[in-house]
C-alpha cells in the first residue's frame, strides 16, 4: 500500500514545493508568498505543517509524528493529518 493511501482512500498531500515556500510564525500565521495568500493555524497545524516541510510528504511520517508529539492515538492522528491537508489544499487552489 502506498504510504499515502490508507483503507483504500487516496490522500493527496500538499507538494513539497508549495510546503517549503510557506513562511511560518512561532504564533502560527502563515503567509503563501507567491500567491499573497495568509491563514492561521493552531498548534498542531504549525506543527504539521514544520514537520511536512522539513521531512516530506509522507503521510505515514506525519502521522507518526503528530502521535509522539501530541500523545494522540494513530486514528485521530491520521484523521487530523488528512483533513489539514485538504484545507490546504484547497488553500493554494
């Protein structure tokens, strides 16, 4: 199984070259340089997001991390991780 695919559903996670372009503050605003486009995210988010930039798109990973991080169960992780990457997503439509 593809390491983004889970239960037979595609993620599809934000690409490396839009995560790296993103600056992002210690109080969670993000700002998209290219498109002018800025947001806010908690801490989790800002977490996601650093973790993603900085190791990849692998959602496996991420979702490993969010549970070390946060002391949340895999499930919830995983949940969490595919729906901040489709806001996301959307975000840089």
């Amino acid at each position: 199984m593809d390491n983004n695919q889970k239960q037979g559903q595609s993620v599809d996670l934000p690409k490396a070259d839009v995560l790296t372009r993103l600056a992002l503050s210690d109080s969670g605003f993000v700002f998209d340089p290219v498109t002018g486009n800025s947001f806010t995210v908690n801490g989790s988010g800002l977490a996601i997001l650093r973790r993603l930039q900085q190791q990849g798109t692998d959602l496996a990973a991420a979702v490993a991390f969010l549970c070390e991080e946060f002391d949340v169960e895999a499930m919830a992780a995983e949940r969490d991780v595919i729906e901040f990457a489709n806001l996301l997503r959307n975000a840089f439509k």
